[in-house]
C-alpha cells in the first residue's frame, strides 16, 4: 500500500512576499490610472480654456472693429482672423440666424473644435455669437507632456515595486528566519533539550510568540524538574518503609524476636505511611486531571474545628504544646466536609509539627466578609518572606533536608489550596520569621459555594 504523497504548499515566506507582489502591483496600477486620468482631465480643462480665450478675444476685436468702422471693417477683421486660424468665423443673431461667415483665404483646416462665445455688437444686437469651426487646439502640444508624464509614472512604478520587492523580502526572510528558529526549538524541546530558549526578534506578534514560546519551555523545564524530583523522592519516601517491613518481615520470618518492639504494629506504622503517600499522589493526580469530585453540603466549620483539635490533641499533649479552638458563631459552608477536613487536618498538622515544645497552636472561626475564615495559629519559627511565595507550590520545602517525619512529602499544601480553590474559597499565611505563622482560609457561606448560586464550577457530584 503506498503512502499518498502530501500536497505541496507554498512556504510562508513565498506566500508573504506574493501577497506583498500583489498588494504592491495593485496599488501601483490604481495610482498609475487615477494619476493618468487626473493628469488628462487637467490638460484637456487647459486647453479647453486657452480654445475659449481664443474665441472671446477675436470676438472683442470683431466687436470694436464693427464699432469703428463698421459692416466693412468686421468682415475684414472676420476674414483676416479666419485666415489666421485657419477656422471659419461664423457670426449668428440671439435666434441663431446666420448674420456674417468668413471663410479662410487658404480654405479650412480639417479637424479642430468648434467653439461659441457670445459678444455684443452695438448695430447687430446685444447678444451675437461668435462661433469659430475647424478651430486648432493644444491637443497636439500637449501630446508629449501626456507622454513625457505617462513615462515619468511608469519609471516610478517600476522602481516602487522593486523597492517593494526588496523590502517584502527582507521583511518576509526575518519573520520566516525568527518562526524557524521558534520550530527548531519546538523540535528541541520535543527531544527532551528543557534550556532550549529563543531570542525575541522581529515584529511584535513574532516577538510575543518567541515570548509565549519561552515560557512554556520554562513551565516544562519545571515541570520536568518536579517530574525527577518527584521520582526520587518517592523513591526515598517508600524506601525507608519498605526497608523496614522487609527487616521485621524478614525476622519474623525467621523467628527473631525484636526486643522492644511489636512487629505488627511496627509494621502497620510503615504501611499507613505508604498509603497517606499514595493517597496524597492520587489526589495530586485527581486535581491535576480535573476530577477531584466534591460532595457539597452544609459543613459547621467550628465542629470541623473542634474534632480535627480532638484528633491532634495527643499528638500536642505529648510535645505540651497548648491547643485550643475558639469558635466565634459563623453560618455554615457549601462543600464537601471529607475534603474541607483534609484541609484543616493538613493546617494543624503542620503546625502541631513545627510548633517547639511547650508552644501553642489556636484554631479560630469566625465570620468574614466573603463567608467565613479560618485560621490556624502557631508560635513556631515562622516562614521567612522569600518562602511565602512558595509553599502552596508542589513538592516544595521551606527546608529541604527535612525527612517525612518532620518536613512531609512536600504535597499537602498543595493539596490543600487546590481543594479550597475548588470551593471557591481562598487560602494563605501570614509569617515572619521567629514569629510565628497564621495559615487562613476563606470560604463561601451557605449554599453560596454551590455552582447553581454563581460559586464554583468546577467539578462536583
């Protein structure tokens, strides 16, 4: 079976400096007409008037002639006149009677223009015409500045297109230069070459895509980066589990008793640590996909409060540290109360983590202008300034030496902000370094949140 032969297509640049051909030759050719047809009209306004001045100024001779000397001294002013211009004189009344015509000694001269100018003679009437016949025009004269016109236009049309030509080339050779290198780098970029950047050059529309183009290769170079960084994390965070199953796996086996330890437990310790890490991937997963479902209702904030405090109070009785809730009466919230419990086990989490010993936590609810807040509270050392930025990012660590045990995998922060953005909600933190850090949630009251009543649309069941 033989493949079907791809169309041939004009190149970009082919197409570009055909177009700018085209636009040229068209322009040129409809000034080049307008110019000839305005230069024509004008020259034949010319001569029409240089014609008529002839005429009323052997009519003004004709009329003081007849005033001085009479019948006789018109005909030989018409006669010597007529013989002059080679024309015949004709002399009518107001009604158009043939009053006098003077034929030209040599006979008329063929062709010419036949042209009328109303004079008075005293003796034959107020309004007499003058009409001359056969009478020459400058059409013949003017025939060479026509000429020399028409050529002076077609040398500049000439030169304009070349002119055009060669500019639509440079021009066309840049743009077409600039998208070749964006391609190659598109190319680059396939073969797995993440620094591949190109240099804005160009128009404004090419240079904005040389932009476009180098920020996506920046979102994929981190993206890339967070995809290694995310493989070998997980393999160091499923190692140390695993390693530890495997060695009490391995002595129970084996019938070794470990001294101090429950190998059971030990080994349902290790097992939850793997299943919060799979569970926290899956939701990263979901939200990346677009399919992190909610199953929205009225959720109390301030209950959701006191038992996620009652879930971490061992937790913080064993480090002494003071946790407390303080629940100011705030309406309930439209959202799904396992996934808004996840957010706030997250918050207290951390906090209860990076609280030191003997510190406090505080959980408070209150009503806010857009709905109600919360917020999470601690006296630990803070976040400084530059971290703040970051760490509702993915897998990003405000120490990165930190282990599970006390850093986290670097994914419930961000987990928790794509769950409250999927609320319609809004999260953040306040921070400054040894002070402390306030983590806040904001969130629709009421049936507000739902899509139908303007909330979110995201995703929901």
């Amino acid at each position: 079976m033989t493949r079907a032969a791809r169309p041939r297509r004009l190149s970009l640049w082919a197409q570009l400096f055909l177009a700018a051909m085209a636009s040229t030759a068209v322009a040129l050719g409809v000034v080049a007409l307008f110019v000839q047809h305005a230069t024509s009209s004008q020259l034949a306004a010319y001569s029409h008037r240089r014609t008529l001045a002839v005429v009323h100024r052997v009519g003004g001779v004709l009329a003081e002639q007849y005033r001085r000397q009479g019948e006789p001294g018109l005909q030989a002013a018409a006669t010597h006149y007529a013989t002059l211009l080679g024309s015949i004189i004709t002399i009518e009344s107001g009604s158009g009677a043939v009053l006098y015509r003077a034929q030209p000694l040599g006979g008329a001269r063929r062709g010419g223009a036949t042209v009328a100018a109303t004079v008075r003679l005293y003796a034959l009437g107020p309004r007499i015409r003058v009409v001359l016949s056969h009478l020459p025009t400058l059409g013949p004269r003017l025939s060479p500045v026509m000429q020399s016109v028409l050529s002076s236009l077609l040398v500049a049309s000439l030169v304009g297109f070349l002119a055009s030509l060669l500019l639509s080339s440079l021009v066309g050779d840049r743009i077409v230069r600039q998208l070749q290198r964006i391609a190659q780098g598109a190319r680059r970029l396939g073969a797995g070459e993440w620094s591949y950047r190109v240099a804005p050059e160009g128009p404004a529309e090419v240079h904005a895509l040389a932009d476009d183009f180098n920020r996506m290769a920046n979102a994929l170079e981190a993206g890339e980066r967070d995809r290694q960084r995310l493989m070998a994390d997980v393999a160091h965070e499923l190692r140390t589990p695993l390693a530890i199953l495997e060695g009490y796996l391995e002595a129970w086996r084996e019938g070794v008793d470990v001294a101090g330890a429950d190998p059971l437990a030990v080994a349902q310790q290790q097992a939850r640590i793997v299943a919060q890490l799979v569970d926290e991937l899956q939701d990263m997963a979901l939200a990346d996909a677009h399919q992190l479902h909610l199953r929205r209702s009225e959720v109390d904030l301030a209950r959701l409060a006191v038992d996620v405090s009652t879930e971490w109070q061992r937790s913080a009785d064993q480090r002494h540290i003071h946790l407390t809730v303080d629940a100011v009466p705030a309406p309930a919230v439209w959202g799904d109360a396992r996934r808004l419990r996840q957010v706030l086990a997250n918050l207290v989490g951390n906090a209860v983590k990076y609280t030191p010993d003997g510190g406090r936590v505080a959980i408070r609810v209150e009503p806010d202008a857009q709905g109600v807040r919360l917020t999470v509270a601690d006296n630990g050392p803070g976040i400084a300034p530059e971290h703040q930025a970051h760490v509702f990012d993915r897998l990003y660590r405000v120490d990165s030496s930190r282990s599970r045990g006390t850093g986290g995998f670097g994914l419930g922060l961000a987990i928790a902000k794509q769950l409250v953005e999927l609320h319609g909600g809004r999260i953040g933190v306040e921070s400054t370094p040894g002070g402390g850090a306030t983590f806040f949630v904001v969130l629709p009251e009421g049936p507000g949140g739902d899509p139908a009543r303007g909330g979110p649309t995201a995703a929901s069941s």
